[in-house]
C-alpha cells in the first residue's frame, strides 16, 4: 500500500474525483492490544487528463491505521452508497477522513469538529491507499 504524508493529501484528492463515487464497503479490524484499522473501499473516478477521453472508473482501498476514533451512521433519508464529498485533513497528528457532504463552503478548510459531525469519518495516525485492479475471468 501507499502511504500517504500530510503535504500529499492535496494531489491526492486532485487525482481522483470522489463525489458522486460509491462507498462500496467499510471494514473495521480489530489487531494486537487496543490497535484499530478502519478500511474503506471505494470506486470513484480518475481526474481528466485527456479531454478527449472519458474518464476510467478505479476501485480504491483506504485505510485508516491506528484509529483514534470512528462514527458510521446511516440515516434512512441520507444515501446509501453514494458519495457527496470526500474530505482528507490532517490535525494534530491524525489524519481525518470523511465520504459524506459536512456542510462547507467550496475552498473552506474542514476542522476537527467538522469531521467528528460527520456520519461516515475516520481518524488515525497513518493513512494508506491502493488502487485495486479489477480481477480477469477465467476462461
């Protein structure tokens, strides 16, 4: 997996466009001692980088090690799957991540109490991405 540093968040997010993606699965694993990762798979699209072609969709895992905190609601309005905004920060030594619309302005920073109202967020010390290839069918 890739990690990601705090000044990569940006290209990060640049790189891929999440809003209007899917949250495919979210998976929460329990390791040695009180050691937490929280794990999001998501399918989203690559940014354009030829105007003539349409941009490939692309299966992504992100994860979340050494979680400090989670929260995953769903409320029976809200969307099942889709995402409405992707946001990345990084705050007193954790990294945030949430996959649903936190009510902010375009070109505002999210704060820490933006993420925790959040319904679909994580924040740990270490975040790691992968892009996942899809699987070729036997013939």
């Amino acid at each position: 997996m890739n990690r990601l540093q705090p000044h990569e968040v940006t290209k990060f997010l640049r790189s891929h466009r999440f809003v209007g993606g899917q949250l495919r699965a979210v998976r929460i694993v329990h390791g040695r001692g009180r050691e937490v990762t929280v794990e999001f798979r998501v399918r989203v699209r690559e940014s354009i980088t030829d105007l003539g072609a349409e941009p490939k969709h692309v299966s992504l895992i992100i994860r979340v090690s050494g979680a400090d905190e989670f929260r995953f609601q769903m409320r029976p309005q809200q969307p099942k799957l889709k995402i409405t905004d992707a946001r990345i920060g990084y705050h007193n030594g954790l990294f945030y991540v949430t996959f649903d619309s936190i009510g902010l302005e375009a070109g505002e920073t999210a704060q820490v109490f933006d993420f925790r109202s959040s319904e679909v967020y994580a924040a740990g010390r270490e975040l790691f991405w992968k892009r996942v290839e899809p699987q070729k069918q036997a013939e």
